[in-house]
C-alpha cells in the first residue's frame, strides 16, 4: 500500500513530492471516502505552493462530487474551527507547519475539527492507490469562498473574557498564517499588541517558521527594548505558541503548558490533563494543585485526542507549545494558548518572569543516537529484557520512573534515531538519569548490530 502519511499528515518538498497531481488524487480519494457528496473546508498558510495545492486539492473533491469551501489564508485552528462550526464533513489545510520553507503537506480533519486518526488515513491511503471515484457530469461538486475568520474571532472573544488590565505584547506571526488574525484577536481583547513578521510571506524571510529559542532573537529583543510585558512567538500555522517573559527569556512549551492549564483550569472540579509519556512532570505538580489527575498516552497529537474521545478529559497537549481546549477545539490552538497566559498575567500583580517561577524548577536532558529504523524493535526489546525488573512504563518505549526523576528511552517517529530524554530536580541527578539511559541505548545497540551482521 501507498504509504503516505506521517505524523502530522503528508509532508514534502513543494512541487516535487507534493504535487498538483498528488493533490488532485488525494482531493478525489477524499471525496471517495465521504462516500462522494457533502462539503470539505480547505485552509491554507502562505507557502509560494499554496494556491497551487488549493487549486488541485478542490478540483479532485469537485470531481469526487463533493463541494468545497474555500476559507483562504488561516492559521490551523480556524481551519479546524471552520470544519465543525459550518459544519462541514471534513476540512484540509496545506501546510508544513513548522517545516523550512521549501516544504508544504496536507493534512486532513474530520466533521468534529480533530485530525484524522490513523484508521482514515489508512483509508485514504488506500483510497488513493486504487483510484478515487469520478461522478457523473451532473453531480460534480462546486466551490466557493467562504470568510470563516470573523466568525472565529467572535466565537473566541465569546469564549473567554476581556484582560483585566491592559498589557504591552508583542506578536511575531514568524509570516505565517497567524499575521491575518492572531495580533487582532488580543488587541479585541485589551492588549497594546505591536506586532512582528505579521505580514504573510511563504518564504519566511525574517525567519524560519518553527519558533525555537536562537531564532526569535528579534522578539526577545524588542521585548526588552520597549518595555513589553511579554512576547509571543507563533509557528507557521499558528497552533502553537511559546512565550517570552519581560526580561527576553523563553518559557519552554511545557511550562507554557503548565501556566496554561493552571488559568484555563482553575475554575474545574478534578481536572483531567492528557498528555503524553514524554511530557515534563511539571504538569503532574501542578494538576495536583488544582485537584485533578493527569492520564498520559503515547506521543502525537491524535493520540491525545483517542484518549479524549475514550475517557474525556478538560485539557491536552504536549510539551513544543501546543495545547488542546476540548470544550473548543479538538486542535491545538496557539491563539487560545497565548490569550490564556495573557489572562493569567493580568491578573496578578506578578509579571511574566515570576509567574514561571511559581511552577516547579526541573533539569531536563535530551539525547538521541542514530538508530536505523530496521534495528528499532530489536533495540526496544533488548532494552525492555535490561529494565525487566524495574518495571518500567511501556506506553511508548520505555519509561523508567523513581522518586526523584525519570528517564525515557523511545525510538523517533520520524528519525532514524532512538531518543533518550531524562528529567530530575536537581543537575546532578539528570546527568545521572541520562548517563544510565544512554549507556543502556548504546550497548543494546551494540548487541542488535553485532546480532543483526
Ligand atoms: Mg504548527
């Protein structure tokens, strides 16, 4: 079978894996899937390709008799926003997210704005292989715009309410899609918004689309240089956010997390975060304040939402700045996220900075070795006999918990690598934690290679 989908959907080069004739396929094996009638948002970030993908992917639905909307530039969120609020039957946005600029990918979601799980994808996929269905000339489906992004912004300014005092932020859309919206959403809400890189352009020319501390080096400046009370910092589509205290300094996404639940949450009776096995324990602490437990699923973002649709739960996210609100959207939204922590921080008389000193201080270490994929299940297993009499978490890999700290050993997703990634109170013991993984990681490695020759 095709194999098409990754984590987060299909991703490529622009032009040369995704293709207008890739997309035309998969718009017509959509369709197939919906059974060929009904409607399908499609949404876009500001990639050179992205009118190009659009053009394709509605040609294919059309043809597979189903109609489309057309919601334009949006930021992820009210792509997912869109689909379940029209509704619609499924949405698509085009985007790489957080990938470099040459990149773009499709990803789907379904009539309730969550993103395919594996089991449609797989129908997709399968869809696509054989060929999806033409119809007739007299149920081929049309298209039209549709302005889905002041519905969006009403519906928020609804859902949450105006600052209690009026902060100074500043706003670096990175010239992604969250430039059309997001810098508009504070200001309704009570902020003195200056905003940076807001203006769309797909070839992320200030600078690249994923916001990682050595590059929001402008936001932190003019953050300090203006006398901000804080910076936001958005991917290329906007579901995600990562926050810069008053002094320039990055809050890290699980502790963007952490202060986001700590406001979204207070109000709620037990509260359920779901999160994943490699997410800090921060988020452990401070759900226990808040009374409430925290279920924890294996890595991705769909499989937050497969234990949310199980079990329920009042929170999701992991720990790269993405957060999930259920009760309004079954996507992460870095809007709701940054207006979350804004609202915390006009509440109180602290700023930014001490507020994330009132989370609890952890050491982290993350490591990796090159693993090729073929000789991961045999790695994981070697590793699974060392640790069989520590009992450890096999959600995803292996997770070694202990009083004071913990380590997880995991094979990479997406990289030919195994992942080790330790976390402890104090310096020492994460050096300790990590040394123990790694050494474990690299003498069954060894072992498979010497096995595997
Ligand atoms: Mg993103």
């Amino acid at each position: 079978m095709v194999d098409l989908f990754g984590t987060f959907g299909i991703r490529g080069v622009a032009n040369e894996d995704i293709t207008p004739d890739l997309a035309v396929r998969l718009g017509k094996a959509l369709a197939t899937h919906l059974d060929n009638e009904g409607k399908v948002g499609i949404g876009y970030d500001p990639r050179t390709s992205n009118k190009m993908l659009e053009n394709a992917l509605a040609s294919g639905i059309n043809s597979g008799g189903c109609d489309v909307l057309r919601f334009g530039m949006v930021p992820t969120p009210v792509l997912s926003f869109g689909t379940k609020h029209l509704p619609c039957d499924a949405g698509v946005m085009i985007t790489a997210s957080h990938n470099p600029p040459k990149y773009n990918g499709l990803k789907f979601w379904d009539s309730k704005g969550a993103g395919f799980v594996r089991e449609k994808e797989d129908d997709i996929e399968r869809i696509v292989e054989v060929g999806g269905k033409s119809v007739s000339w007299d149920r081929i489906g049309n298209s039209r715009k549709v302005e889905i992004l002041s519905d969006y912004r009403e519906m928020l300014n609804e859902k949450v309410s105006q600052f209690e005092k009026e902060l100074k932020v500043v706003v670096d859309c990175a010239n992604g899609a969250g430039g059309v919206i997001s810098p508009h959403i504070l200001t309704d809400l009570g902020c003195n918004v200056v905003s940076m890189n807001a203006q769309p352009d797909g070839r992320f020319p200030a600078r690249l689309p994923e916001p990682t501390e050595d590059r929001i080096g402008e936001l932190r400046k003019t953050v300090t240089s203006i006398d901000a009370d804080l910076g936001i910092a958005h991917d290329g589509d906007a579901d995600r956010t990562i926050i810069v205290d008053e002094n320039g300094e990055v809050l890290s996404g699980d502790r963007v997390f952490a202060l986001a639940a700590r406001n979204y949450l207070k109000k709620k009776n037990n509260p359920k975060i779901i999160t994943t096995v490699a997410t800090s324990s921060i988020l452990d602490e401070v759900v226990e304040e808040l009374g409430g437990e925290v279920a924890r699923t294996k890595v991705g973002e769909p499989e937050l939402i497969r234990e949310y649709r199980k079990n329920g739960g009042d929170l999701a996210g992991e720990e790269n700045g993405g957060v999930i609100f259920p009760d309004w959207l079954l996507c992460r939204d870095g809007m709701m996220t940054a207006v979350q922590i804004i609202d915390l921080a006009a509440k109180t008389e602290k700023n930014v900075s001490e507020l994330d000193e009132t989370l609890p201080k952890y050491h982290q270490l993350k490591k990796n070795v090159k693993c090729p994929d073929h000789l991961k299940q045999a790695v994981l297993e070697d590793l699974s006999k060392k640790f069989e009499d520590e009992n450890p978490d096999t959600t995803e890999g292996l997770r070694l918990a202990y009083e004071d700290g913990w380590f997880i050993l995991r094979p990479s997703g997406t990289e030919p690598k195994f992942r080790c990634f330790a976390e402890a109170k104090t310096e020492e013991r994460v050096e300790e934690l990590s040394k123990k993984g790694m050494e474990a990681l690299r003498e069954s490695l060894d072992f498979v290679k010497k096995e595997k020759e």
